[in-house]
C-alpha cells in the first residue's frame, strides 16, 4: 500500500475549517502557502478521473457542468477542454479572482456560499477531491447536499467523491515533513472526536506559520442517511477514479453519483 507521506496521500487529508495560530483565523486557502504545499498532487490521475466520470455519466455533448468548490478552477479548467460548459464556484474569494482570469464564453467562475443552491441548473453538479468537508456547521452537510439537488435539471446527476476515511484512519501516518522548493512543511496527523486533523507548521518569508487543516469523517451509511434527509436517490457507488467497487477497508475513495 501507498505511504501516506506523498503528496497524493496528503490529496486524502483535505481541508474542513482552518485556523493559522500566528494569525487569528484566516483562510489556509487564500494563502499561496496552500498551493505550493499541493502543487504536485497528480493532475494526470484526476483528469483521466474526469474522463470516466463523464463518459460514464452520458452527459450530453457541451453539456453544463458546475463543479462545487472548483477551488482555482484547476478541474473545471479540464472539463472545459474535453467540451463541457463549465461553471466553477468557489467560497475562496481569492481563488475565484485567480480563475476568472481563464474565463471564456463557456467557462465561469462566482464566490458562492457552498450551502446555498446556485441561481441555475445543470446537467451535472460535481464535488470533487474531498471539498465536502469544508464545511463549520453540521447542519450545513444536509443543506450542502440539498442546494446539489436544486441544481440538477430534470436529468441531471449529482456527484460526492471523498476520501474513504476508514482506509486514513487505518495508515494514518502520525508525522511527517514535505520539502517543497526551500519550503519545510511540517505535518502532524491525528484523529480527534468525528475529526481528522493536519498540524501544518513551516518557516516561510521570514515568519513562522500554523495552520490546521480538519474534515469530518463520514462513511458511505452516513452519506445514505444524509441522501435519504434530502430526497435523494444514491444510484452507484464507486471506490476509486476508475469507478470500482467500493470496499471499505480498501478503497482510497468514496465516490458517490446520485439524484
């Protein structure tokens, strides 16, 4: 099995609410700290991911898609290229300024908050690489799922892709240090309440820096009772971005496509 300690390990661990201990609260996301910590998780991967997912799902051609939480619009990028109208939302004030500088006719990008619907509908509503868990309120998960529903047209479908968290919890690796450029990121991981957290501290541009990245744990029964909440109907399941079968204790993902 993988070492946790790659950097498409740490793609696992991604991010619920951030706190940077030097700063108050302030947003890990709105750092270039964040990118650079992430700048080598494998795009090949996740764009060949892209490419499945959409064949398997028969959207229809320059159909429209809008990726919830498109983060600097990396994905959304991509599904434009393969011929998708694309709309990326994003509560990163910052990441959404980063992405609207590759706005075409057929691809944009809003601050939006991720609980609320969007003002249209689609044939498809992705969730991608674990953004579910940016969530500060338990609530909001119910209402998250809800707003994907609202934006599905009349045969559109919803996807969810998580990291498995049973598989994390199993190679939780406690400590470890990525070096990136002159960058000495120290991790820390550990499990705490319905949480897994990432100590992050470093030395950069003259200042010391922490920050803690936290998602919620779910499992594939909770996200079941979740889509029962919402009226929604779970139509397949899968544990990888080849689509194949979800096991458990096995899977690197939970990916979930649902109406």
């Amino acid at each position: 099995m993988e070492n946790l300690t790659t950097l498409k390990r740490g793609n696992l661990l991604k991010e619920y609410m951030i706190k940077d201990t030097t700063n108050q609260f302030s947003s890990w996301y709105n750092t270039p700290y964040y990118h650079i910590l992430y700048k080598d998780i494998d795009n090949v991967e996740t764009h060949a991911f892209m490419d499945t997912l959409t064949n398997y799902l028969n959207l229809p051609e320059q159909g429209t898609i809008l990726d919830w939480g498109c983060g600097r619009g990396i994905h959304a990028m991509y599904l434009n290229k393969i011929g998708f109208d694309v709309t990326g939302v994003d509560q990163s004030e910052n990441n959404i300024a980063y992405a609207k500088k590759f706005e075409t006719q057929h691809l944009r990008f809003d601050v939006h908050n991720m609980c609320q619907p969007y003002k249209q509908q689609f044939d498809a509503v992705f969730n991608l690489f674990s953004s579910f868990g940016r969530i500060d309120r338990d609530e909001d998960y119910l209402n998250t799922i809800k707003g994907i529903k609202a934006n599905l047209n009349e045969t559109g479908f919803g996807v969810i892709d998580v990291a498995n968290t049973e598989l994390i919890i199993d190679n939780l690796l406690p400590e470890e240090i990525t070096t990136v450029g002159k960058i000495d990121f120290n991790l820390k991981h550990y499990v705490k309440h319905d949480y897994i957290l990432k100590d992050i501290t470093f030395v950069a541009d003259g200042e010391s820096h922490h920050f803690q990245e936290c998602v919620k744990m779910f499992t594939l029964k909770d996200f079941e009772t979740l889509f029962e909440q919402a009226d929604c109907y779970l139509l397949d399941v899968f544990g990888d971005y080849k689509l194949n079968k979800f096991r458990s204790q096995t899977s690197e993902r939970l990916v979930m496509i649902f109406k």
